[in-house]
C-alpha cells in the first residue's frame, strides 16, 4: 500500500516530512484518520517483520511452502531495507537467506518442465491463488492477454534460457505473432501465482554491494545467478563501472521477475529521474471485422506525478479529510 499510494523513499531525511498511508495498529474505531509519515510506514514494516522471524523462529514449527518461513520473512525484509537504501542491512539479511536456499540451474529442457515447484530450493514462499492462464495475461481458449513489448524480448539473449522459460510465442489467428508469458501457466507453475524466490536475495544483494561501491563482489553475487539461467556466459561481460553495473543488475531484476508481483513498476519508481525511462502505450480501437480504427498513446513522464496512485473514492468518502496527492488524467495523443 505504501509504494502504490504514497511517495517513492528518496532518504531519511524525506521520508520524515513524507505522507506515507494511514498507520492503525490499534482496534479502536475512529471515524477519521490521516495519514502518517513515510518514515513510520517502512519502521513498522521493518519491525513486524523482525518480530515475525523471531516468532516463527521459536515455534519450532515445519513450515510448508505454502506458509511464511523465517526465510520468506527475511527475503521481503532485504526488499524492504533496499528500497530504504539500507545497504549494508541489505547485505547481512540477504545474505542469510542465500545460506538457507539455493538457485536452481536451468538447462535447455527446462521449458517442458514446470519451474516452480516444492522441488525448486529457490521457492521460499507461495500464496496468492492457484496458477492460471486466465485473468489479465488472457485464456487460452481464444486470446493469449497481451503481448510482452519487444523492448522486454530483446534484452534476453540467445544463450538465457530465461526467453524460453518465460515466453512463448504464438501466432493468435494468423494476424499477429508475439510473445506471451508463459509465468500463470501450469506448464510452468504448479503451486500458487505469488512466489518468493531466493533469487531475489543474490540481486538484492549484488545491488547493495553495487552502490556500495564494492564491485567484485556485486560482480560475483551477479554471475552465480546468471550461471544458473545462461547456457553460457561467453561474450557477455559485467560491467566494472560503478553506475553501469548497477544498471546492469537492475536489467538482471527486470528480465528475472516479469510478470511477478509489482517488481518492475516498484523498481521504476525507486529509481531516479535520470534513470526511469518514459513509458509509452498505444492502444488501438478494433471494428467487428478485426480492423483497427483507430490508436492512441498514452505516456508516463519520468517524473509524472502519476506514478502515485490516488486514494481510493471509497476510502475518501469514508475519510472526505484525508489528504491526496495530486493525480492528472492522461488525454492520449
């Protein structure tokens, strides 16, 4: 809630005088309610989850997959410290659940197989639903969802076996040939749609080693995962510089988790303005026989005021006080 409807986290010093979301940790009702600081919204994020690896911990519990471990709490708790900037929190958090898991090496027949699995070590965590090809990614009946944006595709290689984990590319009646993920698939997911992955931790990790300035070991937390998702790394070269490689790393991020969570758009809004590149979508109006009629176009602005959400109509009706950050209606070109 707080990365969709509050501010991005720039530092300490912002996210003090930054409206964050309404903090309730009491049972009282209150007809009225505004919102908190940014500040104390990750604070009580880092401290429940804290208290949630010292509780589970001491159960003594065998958790299944399908319940939080102290690794799944651990894992979210180095997201949560990255975004802050914590990067040396990061480093010693990430790196206790890279002890505990593992990566698993994709091979060239991994795409008849289905990655996600209790047999995956790199699945700490999965929630959220059965796995489908239905909803926003399409049925399989008649349409495929939407397709992935050439930008996405070409960034994978032709030795990352990710391209053909992830996607597959169909022709949908002979008009129009892409990519579809594959990720809400059977084929490629048997447990539930949401999955924490160990994965994240080596990038998690590698990031904080990046802005640190420690760049072999960045370089190297890097090239295990990549390891375990390249046939082979012949030709390709991780950067030494300091800003390249952490460009790098984050374009690791990108083609590692599509189509998972809110990774990207949570990346996106993270990252600086000279970093976070405009976005474009054309959308295009279709007549009965299949013609299209019409396009429009759509843009976020690197610094677009859009990139925070508005407080839900509902919410604000309940609360017509609460403060709102200020949203534009996007005309299309």
């Amino acid at each position: 809630l707080t990365n969709l409807y509050a501010e991005p986290y720039r530092s300490e010093s912002q996210a003090r005088v930054t409206m964050g979301v309404p903090l309730r940790t009491d049972i009282g009702v209150e007809p009225t309610y505004d919102r908190a600081q940014l500040s104390d919204n990750y604070r009580q994020i880092e401290e429940d989850l804290g208290e949630a690896i010292r509780l589970i911990g001491l159960s003594g519990l065998k958790k299944t997959i399908y319940h939080p471990t102290v690794e799944a709490c651990r894992l979210l708790l180095s997201r949560v410290q990255l975004f802050q900037k914590k990067y040396d929190d990061v480093i010693a958090t990430a790196e206790a659940v890279i002890k505990a898991a593992g990566l698993k090496k994709l091979t060239p027949g991994s795409v008849s197989q289905p990655f996600i699995t209790t047999a995956n070590p790199e699945v700490l965590y999965s929630f959220g639903g059965n796995s489908n090809a239905a909803g926003i990614f399409g049925s399989t009946i008649q349409r495929f969802g939407f397709g992935t944006h050439k930008d996405l595709i070409n960034r994978f290689g032709g030795n990352d076996l990710r391209k053909s984990l992830f996607f597959k590319q169909i022709t949908d009646n002979s008009q129009y040939t892409g990519y579809y993920t594959r990720k809400m698939d059977a084929g490629y997911c048997n447990l539930a749609w949401i999955n924490f992955r160990a994965a994240e931790a080596w990038l998690n990790r590698a990031e904080a080693y990046a802005c640190r300035g420690k760049i072999s070991e960045a370089q190297a937390d890097l090239k295990q995962l990549m390891e375990n998702r390249y046939t082979s790394l012949d030709g390709i070269t991780i950067p030494s510089d300091q800003q390249a490689l952490i460009q790098f790393i984050r374009d690791e991020r990108f083609k590692e988790f599509c189509f998972e969570e809110h990774f990207r758009w949570f990346d996106l809004r993270r990252m600086e303005e000279s970093e976070r590149p405009e976005i474009v979508h054309i959308y295009s109006d279709v007549d009965a026989n299949g013609k299209k009629s019409g396009k429009y176009t759509y843009r976020l602005l690197k610094n677009d005021p859009n990139y925070t959400l508005s407080i839900p109509e509902q919410e604000k009706a309940n609360n017509p006080f609460i403060y709102d950050y200020e949203r534009f209606d996007k005309m299309p070109g």
